[in-house]
C-alpha cells in the first residue's frame, strides 16, 4: 500500500508539474526573449522548466511525511494506517504541495525579471539609438 501512494503522490505531481509547466511555457518565453534578446532565452526557458518539474516532484512528494506510514510501531504509540480518508487527504495535499512549490518558484524568477526588466528598459531609455 506504502509503493501504491507513493507512485500515486509522484505521478500526481509529476502531472501537474507538466500542466504548470505548458501553462506558463509561452509566457516564460516571451518574457526571457525580452529580457535576454539572445538566443540563450531558450536555453534558459528549458532550464525553468527542468526546475518547475523538480521543484513541483519534491514538493508534492513529501518523503519526510511519507515516512510516517513506515516506523514500527511501539507500545502505546498509535500507528498510522492508510484509509480511504488518508488517501483522500494525501492526494488533495500532493496537488497544493506541488501548485505552491512551484508558485513560490515563479514568484521568485518573476521578481528577478522585473528588476532585470526595468534595468533593460532604463538603458533603452538612455541609449535610444541602439
């Protein structure tokens, strides 16, 4: 039951990693390719999306908790077992895990793009002949 949620808890991020990923593929781009004007913009759109599938699987597929359903049980100490209950929370928590990984990481790359943003813009202001 332990191998059954959790290749049910990575094939759920893995899922909506990819979903995120195609979402937020062509406005990623647009933005690199404004920034950069290279042809590297495209190497990095690939390097952001590579990291919106790592950081989404190790969000939503949270070892540590994971964990839990493995320790032997002691005298006294209650084990975790996984019901129907369990296992509705446990997928319901992979979808947010994952959608809040990867919204803090964008947050993150799209604070970095502003500033590189208005940088670009203020030497286009300055420098109008380029």
């Amino acid at each position: 039951m332990f191998f059954t949620l959790l290749s049910v808890m990575f094939g759920l991020a893995l899922s909506v990693s990819f979903i995120v990923a195609r979402l937020f593929k062509r406005p990623i781009g647009e933005m690199l390719h404004r920034i950069i004007k290279d042809s590297i913009s495209s190497a990095w759109q690939k390097y952001i999306t590579f990291a919106t599938y790592v950081v989404g699987i190790s969000g939503g597929v949270r070892i540590y908790q994971l964990e839990r359903y493995l320790e032997i049980p002691t005298e006294g100490a209650l084990t975790l077992e996984l019901t129907t209950e369990r296992w509705t929370v446990e997928v319901f928590r992979t979808i947010i895990e994952t959608l809040q990984s990867i919204a803090w990481m964008y947050l993150v790359i799209f604070i970095v793009a502003l500033i590189a943003y208005v940088i670009v813009r203020g030497s286009e202001l300055k420098n109008p002949e380029k």
